[in-house]
C-alpha cells in the first residue's frame, strides 16, 4: 500500500508538471516572472521527491508494522461520507445527515436499535436547527425541491 | 436624473409594447398576479457577507421590507465563489423563474470574460443600472505629483507603478485606456487584497493606485494619500476640487455597473413590476442615503439600456484585454 | 494623562448592562462558532453581522469583536482534541497540542491555551492602548518587498516543522505549493489548473483542505487502529486524564514562552495580510530552536503550544492597529468589522481615532473585558469539552464527521469544496498511516501563493532588480531577523551536538 501511495503521488505530480510545462511561459516575453514560473518549479522539485520516495518504498519492501488495521470499517466510513454527500445534493442537508447517521452508526454500534435511531435523528435535527436557525449558516438545499 | 426622465419615457413605451406583445403570446395566467404573496423571493449575493454587492443588495432588501414594496418573503442567500461565477450562475439556470434576483458589481462585466461561463452580462433579464461604482487616482502625499496635469507629465518621463485589484477589472482597464489616450506607458501591479494594496502606496513601494473612494476617504481626508482625478461623471461633494476624467478630455464612460437582473426568459410583467417598483426604492431616503455614504455615483438606467450598457462596457472591457493579452 | 482618559472614556461606553450583555453573548457565540470547524472568526464574523445590524453602533461592534475574539479562542479547542485547525493561525498548535491530549493531559492544554489566549490577548491590548500610533508607522512601512520578505520568514519555519523526514516533508510542502497554483493568476488573468471549473478559478481554499487532511484523516486513522471498538474515549486516552489543572512544571516551562509569543505575535499582527499564521509559526520555531530540548517538541511540549497560541491571540489584536489608525483591514476577521464599521456610517482612517473616540476606545476598552470574559468561560467550559471525550469513539466519530462537513459547506455554500474535503480526507490518512506531514502541506497551501504574488509585485516594481529587498529599510531588517533566527537555530543544534558529546566524552572518561 505504502509504494501504491507513493506511485499515485508521483503519477499526480508528473501530470501536474506536463500540465505545467505545456500550458504556460517560463518567463513572460519582457523578462517577467510569467504563470509557469513557479508551477514549473514545484513540479519538476515534485517529480523528482516523490521519485526518491517510490525508490526508497521499493527498496524497503517490507511488511507494515504494528497493530492489526481494519481496513474493512476504514473504506465503509470513507464510502459512507461519500454517500453523505450525494444525499445532501441531492436530497438536502437535513435527509443526507439522517441517512448519514443512520447508516454510519448501525456499522460501528451493531445492535443497538434504539440508541442509534435516537442519535441518528436528533443529532442532525439539532444540527440543521441551529445551523439554518441560530447561525444563519448555509447548508445543502437539495435538488429535488424537499422543504430544506 | 435628465438622462433619467428621458430614458424612463421611452422605456415605458417600449416596455408597453413589449409587454403587450408578450401577453398575447403567452397569456400566462398564472402570471396574472405577479408577484405573489406566497411565493418566496430567493436574492442571489454573489458575494460573501460585508462586501460591495452585499450592502447593496441588503440595503434594497430593507428598503423594500420597510415600505412594504413586496408582498411575499425575500431570502437573501450569499452564494459566493468563483468571482460571482457560483452565485450568477444560479441565477442563469433559475431561467424563466420570476422569483429570482441578484444585484450586480463590475464582476458581473469581468469574470465571463475570465471564466467562459456559459452566461454573458446580457444573457439576464435587466431590472435596472442603479449607480456606478467609480474610481479615483490617488499618490501618496509625498508624491511630487500634485495634478492631474503633473501625473501625466511625469509618467510620460519614467513608466509610474500603478497598483490595482485584480487584473482582469475596471481597475485595470480604465488606467490602461488613459495611458493610451494620454501617451505614456507604465507599469501595472495587481492585488489581490484591499489592504495590501493600500499599504503598498502608504509605503511608497506604488507610485499611484487606483481605487472605489469609499474604501480610502478616511485616508483621503487625513491628508495621507492626495487624490489626482475621479472616473466618474461627477466628483462627490467631499472631493470638491478633483477633477475628474471627462473634464481632463478623457471620457471613457466605464464604471463597475451596481445594478439589479432577473434570470433569463423572465415573463415581461416581472420585469416591468420590479423596474416600477426599483423606481420607488431610489426615491426613498434610505437609498439617498446609501449612496451618499458608500460614494456611488448614481446613475441610473433602466431595462434594455441598463443592457445596452453592459454590452458597450464588455465590448470595451473584452477589447483592452485582449489588446494587452490579458485574456485569449 | 491623555492614555487614561482615553481608556477611562472607553470604559465608560463599554460597560453599559446592555453592552455587557453583548458582549458575554458575544463571546459566547465566537467561542461555540470557532470551535465548529470550517468557521473560523472570518466566517463566523460575517455569517453573523447580519444580526447585529438592529443594534446601535457601539454595541453591535462590540459584539462582532467579541465573536472574534471568542472564534479565536475557540478555534484552538479542535485543534488540541481533534487534531483538526480550523483556521491556518491555530495549525501550529497542533503540533503539541494534540500529543498532549493524546497524552491523557487534554485538561492543562485546554487550560493552558485559554491562559495563553488570554496573556496574548490583554499584552496586544495594551500595546494598542499606549503605542497604537507608533505602531500605525509599522503598517505604513509595509510593501510588497516586506511582504515577501515576511513569508520568506514563515517558510523557514516549515522547514523547522519538517525536520528529519525531510524527503516525506518536502513532498507534503511541495504538494501544498503546488495546490496553491490553482486559480486565476492574479498577474496575467490567466487560469491555472482549473480544468474550466468556474468554483476553481478563486483558488483551493484552506478549509476544505485543513478539515479533510487533519479532520477526517485523523477519523480514518482511527478507525483504521480499529479505536470505534474501544469502549471509551479513543484517538485521546481520556481514562488516564489524572489532572484538569497545569502542573507547576507547565507554568514554569510556559513563562517565557508567553512573553516572547505576544510579543512577537503583535509585531507580525500588525502587518496586514500574513498576520496570525506567519506569527504563530515563528513562535513555534523560535520556541523550538531556543528550548535546550528540542526534541520534546512534537511530542507533547506544554510551551510548544503556548507559544503560537500567545502569538495567535496577540496578532489578532495587532490586527487591529492598522484597521483603527489606518482604516485598513489585516485579515479576513477584520475586512469583516471594517464592513461593519461602514455600515454604521463610520469613516475608518487616521482620524478614526479623533472623529469617534467613543467607538474606538469602546472598541479598545472592550477587548480588555472580552479576554478576561472568555477566559473565565473557557475556564469553566474546558471540563465540558474534556466531558465530550468520554463519548465513546464509534458515536463521537459520526457526530463529527457531520459538523465538519457542514462547516466545510457554509463557508462558501459550494459542493465542490465538501467534494475537496472528502479527497483531502483520503489523502490525509494515507499521509498520517505513512508518515508524511499534513501541516507542512496546508501551511505551503496558505503561503505559497502569498509567495508567489508578492514576489512578481515586487519585481514589476523593481522593474525586475532583487536589490530592492536590501534598498527598502524595513524588508532589510525582516531580512536579517530571518537570518539571525537561522543563524541562531544552526547555532544553537551545533551547541546542543558539543554539549552532549562532551557529556557523552565525561560520562566514558569517567567509566
């Protein structure tokens, strides 16, 4: 995972440098410090750190230490924030937290029907009051034209 | 308000015709009432709380909460972001709807020039030009340049430093149509803060700026920073002595346009409701009184010309900085 | 005595029961806002103007500066127990903050930076109320060279931050730097990297990138650890919370440290612009270079938090200087009580101080109660706060995934930003598991493009010529204050290097 990282990094920072080597002026016609100046710079610095890091990660190739990851609940929570804010889009801010909530405590509090039902509709109402009410805040409308 | 009576004269016949034909066209009746008490009125901010755009368009909002001018509830919502890009573009696609509005600044003229945004300043249904956001040259007191006439002299010897906000803006475009007019070259630096530009010139790092005169009247009475000429119309009362462009023989007729728009394709009977309604809000004190302590010039158009205006102003705007490369 | 006069009128308008009553509500508010990430006092200064525009104008602009203070103080709370800033003025007090709460010792951080805050706070304050003129010159000597020269400042420091990981550091800087070319450049009007997304030409702010790579990065760590199965407590070991107050070894490590933060948070407050997060960042690495064990840092170092947090709170009050004296606003906070002002049909400038003595000192007088205000509530809210860390993990962690995504979406009402905050999180854990530096990323975000563009202003001015960063008095001494802190912090490792060999040379020789 540690060298996936480091690759997606060093894949990102060559896309970034090309972008900046192809699309702008290194310096403007008069001399001047042009768009390309720094980009070009931080891109070419960027292409060759993360390419010591990807040489450096390869050469390790060992096993990551310590305590034993859980991956599974990580990637739901990581998923789930997503679904979070589609439904906020798309169906508002009050309805995206209570799925939200809803689904995200029936993971990691297994069992517990009633605690979670509980929190999961009074958190979010509690939030959209004072949010929408008390601090003037915007929040997610929603496309679908339910009352936000 | 001479231009003011005449144009509003031949609006309204135009605006009669129009609606006639319109009516006949469509004969909405659900229009029939417009507008409605139940409807809510969903004001687009473009800007965020505290700025230009958003005085204004609260100011107008209380004018017209005041003296009970809309029957139904008015939402302001600041929908800020991309140089007003984010929150015209939500009005651009409200098409049609006639319960949506916004207040417009000079972004309004720059950012689809900067952004390709699907919408141009004449893409909107026009309400009204209610005033203009002008500008006004200043150097620092120690400045050896105390005229207008000493400003171009000198910069016409050595290319001045001159700082802005922004690149592409008024702020950009007016100097650089004087340098061209006058004959002389400089230097333009832009900013990206009000603040540091200011201390820019306080510091004698910018030999001039350009800048709305409300933003530095403190200073400007103080003695700290001596105003050079104004790019509006009419200098305000408190800069009595200032000459401005047009009496120096350099009228460009640019200003940054605060003025009110609906969404595009909005029913006639909306559009001539809110220019009979936004002529009773600048009659009322409070707006007097708006324009006065922000230095707006007022200058008033109302529908189609408000558009024609915007048109020759992005013409000018999309011409100088193309010229000067500023933009493809 | 003119000073007490002034100060005595100022008094005089502040304590009202009315004012009093704003201001209290003030704070309150500030504080609770600042704590919500995503608004920070800018944010929460203009999100609630709106309401004070019923009020009359001293009042309401007591108010406001009490929501900024408070939003100061507050902000700080996250960023002990959740590792997340909410602004780039408090991410340097993450660095010990957060290990002290780890630590179990949440109670005397929280504690200790509500002392800071307030010591910051009331130096700043009097610094205004004896020497606001002298320092308005400050502000007048300000350019773009000194600009540039400041940030140059705040950049040495990151490579303080990034110290021995240097190779994972410089990717996470330079990651940040790169994220700050993204925009409309401000020379040219040309767009860089927006892919023709009219939300990305004004640039990738702070606030989605901070709360996805600290926020949620720091969530995701600990789900990763598996901390949602832990009964109580989690990322913070809440069970071994022995003490709610500072030990006296934390007041004696702090006292110097909260000195020389105010101070130095002060002067670099009172240039507009950079302000509070430059200062907090050269405390942290003045505190660093000059403690006789540096290596404490980053793991839990009482003055490692105190420091930035002094600097913090007293750049917010030199921010002040150049909005009363001058009418120019030093930051977003203040941009937003300069609005405010306006709208009450005050002329901010030099002769603010002489036209509305009432205001000015009322304003000035205020923030003398407002810090002793937010100190006492801090005091007595901070168990509440410690309380919250009693949640068990696998309910807390949902409930603040929730707030930070709406505060991530206030800000500017934008989607695209919440989006940025979800692929900031992902990244954040990756670089949290592997041992990159999210700071050094957001802090390289905030001054990469104030590099960037005060560079080119200085060179159109210069007409191309570097000389005049040494022609211009004030760049030249920011120039060789920059220098000596290097020159001090080389020194002071090497001395630290000699001392121990020569410790490690007694302790074989006497073996």
């Amino acid at each position: 995972m540690r060298t996936v990282f480091a690759v997606a990094l060093l894949l990102l920072a060559v896309f970034y440098t090309a972008m900046a080597f192809a699309d702008f002026n290194f310096l403007s016609p008069r001399g001047r410090i042009a768009p390309g100046f720094f980009p070009q710079i931080i891109g070419s610095l960027l292409v060759f750190f993360t390419l010591s890091t990807v040489i450096i990660e390869f050469r390790r190739r060992q096993t990551e230490p310590g305590i034993l990851p859980d991956w599974g609940v990580t990637l739901s929570v990581n998923a789930l924030v997503g679904v979070f804010i589609v439904a906020s889009h798309f169906l508002g801010a009050l309805p995206g937290m209570i799925i939200f909530m809803l689904l995200t405590l029936s993971l990691l509090n297994r069992g517990k029907h009633m605690v979670n039902l509980l929190l999961g509709v009074a958190l979010p109402v509690l939030m959209f009051v004072s949010f929408r009410f008390w601090l003037n805040a915007a929040m997610p409308p929603g496309m679908i034209g339910l009352p936000y | 308000m001479r231009l003011g009576t005449s144009l509003r004269q031949a609006v309204r016949g135009a605006a009669l015709a129009c609606a006639v034909s319109v009516a006949a066209l469509t004969a909405a009746p659900a229009m029939a009432e417009y507008p409605s008490a139940s409807e809510r009125l969903d004001w687009t901010i473009a800007f965020g709380p505290g700025g230009g755009n958003d005085i204004m368009a609260r100011t107008i909002i209380s004018i017209l909460e005041k003296y009970k001018l809309y029957p139904g509830e008015i939402v302001a919502q600041n929908r800020s972001g991309g140089s007003g890009a984010v929150g015209w573009g939500h009005l651009f696609n409200q098409k049609g709807n006639p319960y949506g509005i916004s207040t417009t600044s000079g972004s309004f003229l720059t950012t689809p020039l900067k952004a390709n945004t699907p919408w141009g300043p004449s893409s909107f249904t026009p309400v009204a030009l209610l005033a203009a956001d002008d500008l006004i040259l200043v150097v620092n007191k120690d400045s050896p340049i105390k005229t207008f006439e000493d400003w171009v002299e000198s910069s016409k010897k050595t290319a001045p430093a001159l700082g802005g906000m922004g690149a592409v803006n008024v702020d950009f475009i007016v100097p650089t149509l004087l340098a061209e007019k006058a004959g002389y070259e400089f230097e333009y630096v832009a900013f990206n803060k009000q603040g540091e530009l200011t201390t820019a010139l306080l510091s004698g790092a910018l030999d001039a700026m350009v800048v709305n005169t409300g933003e530095v009247s403190g200073l400007i009475e103080a003695g700290d920073i001596r105003p050079i000429a104004f790019t509006g119309s009419q200098t305000p009362d408190w800069l009595k002595g200032v000459p401005t462009l047009a009496e120096k023989g350099y009228d460009f007729g640019i200003s940054a346009p605060r003025g009110v728009v609906l969404p595009p394709d909005v029913p006639k009977e909306a559009q001539d409701w809110w220019i009979k309604t936004m002529k009773e809000v600048i009659n009322k004190p409070e707006w007097q009184e708006y324009i006065k302590k922000h230095d707006l010039t007022p200058t008033v158009l109302w529908g189609d010309e408000f558009t024609k205006f915007l048109e020759t102003n992005q013409e000018t705007f999309g011409r100088v900085l193309k010229a000067k490369g500023v933009i493809q | 005595m003119e000073l007490f006069d002034h100060l005595l009128l100022g008094l005089s308008v502040a304590i009202t029961p009315i004012n009093i009553v704003y201001l209290l509500a003030g704070a309150m508010i500030g504080m609770i806002v600042g704590i919500i990430p995503g608004f920070g006092p800018a944010a929460g200064l203009s999100i609630l103007l709106p309401l004070t525009f019923g009020m009359d104008p001293i009042g309401a602009i007591m108010m406001l500066a009490a929501i900024y203070y408070g939003a100061m103080y507050g902000g700080t709370i996250t960023s002990i127990l959740l590792n997340t800033p909410g602004e780039s003025a408090v991410v340097a007090s993450t660095f010990d903050g957060y290990p002290l709460a780890q630590q179990g010792r949440a109670g005397p951080a929280l504690v200790m930076q509500a002392v800071a805050s307030f010591f910051g706070g009331t130096v700043g304050v009097i610094l205004i109320t004896v020497l606001a003129a002298v320092f308005a010159l400050v502000t007048r000597s300000f350019g773009p060279p000194e600009f540039f020269m400041l940030v140059m400042m705040g950049m040495v420091t990151l490579v303080v931050l990034i110290g021995d990981n240097w190779r994972y550091g410089a990717v996470s800087a330079l990651i940040g730097f790169a994220l700050g070319t993204v925009g409309v450049d401000l020379e040219t009007g040309l767009q860089r990297f927006t892919f023709g997304s009219a939300e990305l030409i004004g640039g990738i702010e702070f606030i989605p990138i901070a709360i996805g790579l600290f926020g949620l990065g720091e969530l995701y760590y600990a789900f990763y650890q598996g901390l949602h199965r832990a009964g109580s407590g989690g990322i913070i070991q809440y069970q071994n919370e022995k003490e709610f107050w500072p030990n006296a070894q934390d007041w004696i490590v702090s006292k110097l440290a909260l000195v020389r933060g105010s101070i130095l948070g002060f002067c670099v407050g009172l240039m507009p612009g950079a302000g509070a997060t430059v200062a907090s960042l050269m405390a942290y690495s003045i505190e660093k270079s000059s403690s006789k064990t540096p290596e404490r840092f980053g793991k839990g170092a009482m003055e490692g938090l105190v420091a930035p947090e002094a600097a913090n709170n007293a750049a917010s009050a030199g921010a002040m200087v150049p909005l009363l004296t001058l009418g120019i606003p030093g930051s977003a906070s203040t941009a937003v009580l300069l609005a405010a002002f306006v709208l009450w049909g005050v002329k901010p400038g030099p002769l603010l101080m002489e036209q509305n003595p009432e205001l000015a000192w009322g304003l000035v007088a205020s923030m003398y109660l407002g810090n002793m205000a937010l100190l006492a509530i801090n005091i007595f809210a901070i168990p509440v706060f410690v309380m919250m860390l009693k949640v068990p993990y696998r309910l807390l962690a949902p409930a603040v995934i929730l707030v930070c995504t709406m505060g991530t979406f206030s800000v500017h009402g934008s989607i695209i930003e919440v989006w940025l905050m979800f692929a900031a999180g992902i990244v954040g854990f990756f670089m949290k598991l592997y041992g990159y530096s999210p700071a050094a990323t957001v802090l390289a975000l905030v001054l990469g493009p104030l590099a960037e563009e005060t560079l080119r202003q200085t060179l159109i001015i210069s007409r191309g010529s570097p000389l005049i960063f040494v022609e211009r008095g004030t760049s030249l001494i920011i120039l060789l204050i920059t220098l000596g802190v290097v020159a001090f912090g080389i020194y002071m490792s090497h001395s630290r290097k000699a001392e121990k060999m020569k410790a490690n040379a007694v302790d074989t020789s006497s073996e």
